[in-house]
C-alpha cells in the first residue's frame, strides 16, 4: 500500500524529471543548493524534505501516524567518486548540443547529419549511469554513510530507484527519438522541423540532467515574479501590433521571459511543440557556476518577447568566437 509521504515522493520525481518546479517544504520555501559536500544526494534531500510532513500540518490520511517534532534525519556524505566520474563525462554532452546548435541556426544540414552518431556514443555511459544509480552501488541505500538516508524503508527506496530509473530512461528515449527526427529533417533540408526537434533534443536532455542530479546546482524554485513586482513596465521587449495583432516570434529569437518564475530571464527560443503553441526557450546562463548547463524551459507563446535593440548573437555563438580567438592568440 502506498502511503500519503511516498505518494508526494514519487510526485514530487515526476515534477522534477519533467522539468515542472518543485517546492521543497509545507511552512516557507526550503532551499537544497549543492555545495562541495554531497552533491550526490542533493537531488534525494529535496524529495525527502517535501516528502515528510512539517509540524504542525495534519497528515494527508488518518491512518498515518502523528507527524513527529521534526523531520528524520537525512544523512549525507562525501561526493561518490564513481558518480562525479559520470557527472564530469555527462556534462560534456550540453557542449556537444553547443555545437549543434551552431549548425542548426545556421542550417548546415550536412554539419548537422554527423551529430547523431556522436550523440549515440553516449548511449553505453548513459546506460551505465542509470544502472549505477537506480540498481547498482550508487543507488539509494539505509543507513549512514555515503548513501545514507534515515526514515525511510526499503520499499520506500526501492520504489523511489525503481520510479528514477523509469524516468531517467523515458527522458533517453525520448531524447534518442528527437535525434532521429532532427535526423530525417536534415535529409530534407527542412531547417524549421530540424530547429524544433533540435529544441526537444534538448529539453529531454535538460530534464534528464535533472533528474539525475546532474546540475551543477539544486535549489528550490522562487518565482521571480515578486523582484518585478511594481516594475513590469520597465521591462524593454517588442510591443504587440495595433488592433491587439501580436508580434509573432520566430525560431532562434533572442526573447525575453515576462511572466512566470523565470520573468526577467533572457534565452533563445529554439522550438514550438504541440498545437496550444507553447514554446522551447533555452535560456542564458547564469554564470560560471552553472558549468556548461544552460536550462532549457516549456512556456506558453504569452510567457515570452522578442528582445529588441541590439542584442549580442546567443551564448553558443559567443563562446565559439571566443575559443577561436584563444587558438589564433595561441599560433601566433
């Protein structure tokens, strides 16, 4: 029988892994930011902190026992060598995307037939992270130490390695199928179809990323909405048409988010999917910290606005023109 706490658990999985925010705690929001010390279960502590009921909120059924003073303890230990082996070869693939990025906006169509095949030697790491980490040393286990979470059982880990290790493999399939697509549209020349399976490309990539615990940060979501609170006007986008004609976006479009938690964010729109035209935005970095991880995020056509004035081209383009830079400065 599954209980109330492991039902949010497994919630509380699937919002991650389908890149949906994730509030951590009943009373205030609860932050997880991965510092030098156990980055590995910074994905876990999140899941059980919003997963056990803070004092003073009746239990979600009166069968459950009384919610205790305070929340079990939740035991974390150094970094998991084996796992940052994986983290540190995983992180390479956003720069791999990078680099497709530029041959796809730039509809090099012959460029763009070779990635597939290098995104598929990631196929054996991919596979052995998942079995590392849902089934084998890396998964989560009781007790101290490394791997170490109290209050929870068995079962309840069982399930949670069980529900990772399914999401993590729908985020791969999904992202191998997108390749595929993004594959056929190259053949065709059709740069619109190759942008936005490229842009799914990413999202799944993205998500797994996530749900790996593969960020190079974990933090619960704050809305930025309140820091625009009083200031929306301020905010410099393209304005809609007379007669209420909105301004249509176009795929690549620098866009500027303008409501939502992300407001104030800027990024890239990089796909349309489904018919209700929401839309793939790949958004800028945040900074150094963030390492090569670029979030890439689903919103509404309402949610985003081309930025105008002159803008500087999208990150990838930059950091290209950068590293040829630093290999001309080298040769000479």
């Amino acid at each position: 029988m599954i209980t109330s706490r492991l039902l949010v658990i497994l919630i509380s999985l699937i919002l991650i892994s389908h890149g949906l925010p994730l509030e951590l705690g009943g009373v205030g929001r609860r932050r997880a930011l991965v510092g030098g010390v156990g980055r590995r279960r910074a994905l876990v502590v999140g899941l059980f902190v919003v997963a056990w009921p803070t004092q003073g909120l009746a239990a979600a059924s009166s069968t459950s026992t009384p919610a205790p003073s305070k929340p079990p303890q939740v035991v974390i230990g150094s970094d998991d060598p084996k796992f940052n082996q994986f983290k540190a070869k995983l992180l390479t693939l956003p720069l791999l995307l990078d680099e497709l990025q530029i041959c796809v906006f730039q509809e090099k169509f012959d460029e763009v037939k070779t990635f597939p095949k290098r995104i598929r030697e990631y196929i054996p790491l991919l596979v052995q992270f998942i079995d590392y980490t849902t089934t084998g040393p890396g998964r989560l286990n009781l007790g101290d130490g490394v791997h170490g979470v109290k209050g929870l059982t068995e079962a309840d880990l069982a399930l949670i390695n069980t529900s990772l290790g399914a999401s993590l493999r729908y985020e791969v399939g999904k992202m191998f199928a997108s390749v595929e697509r993004m594959s056929r549209a190259a053949d065709q020349a059709d740069g619109e179809e190759v942008c936005n399976a490229f842009g799914v490309v990413l999202l799944h990539t993205d998500r797994f990323l996530k749900a790996g615990g593969l960020y190079p940060f974990y933090a619960s979501r704050v809305s930025n909405e309140i820091f625009y609170k009083g200031l929306e006007k301020d905010l410099v986008f393209e304005q809609d048409g007379q007669a209420g004609k909105k301004s249509k976006l176009n795929l690549k479009d620098l866009v500027l988010v303008v409501k939502g938690e992300n407001m104030g964010r800027t990024g890239t729109l990089v796909a349309e999917v489904g018919d209700k035209g929401n839309k793939i935005v790949k958004l800028d970095s945040l900074g150094r910290f963030m390492g090569p991880v670029r979030e890439v995020i689903v919103v509404d056509g309402d949610s985003i606005k081309r930025r105008v004035g002159e803008q500087p081209p999208d990150q990838v383009f930059m950091k290209a023109s950068t590293t040829k830079a630093k290999q001309r400065k080298r040769s000479l």
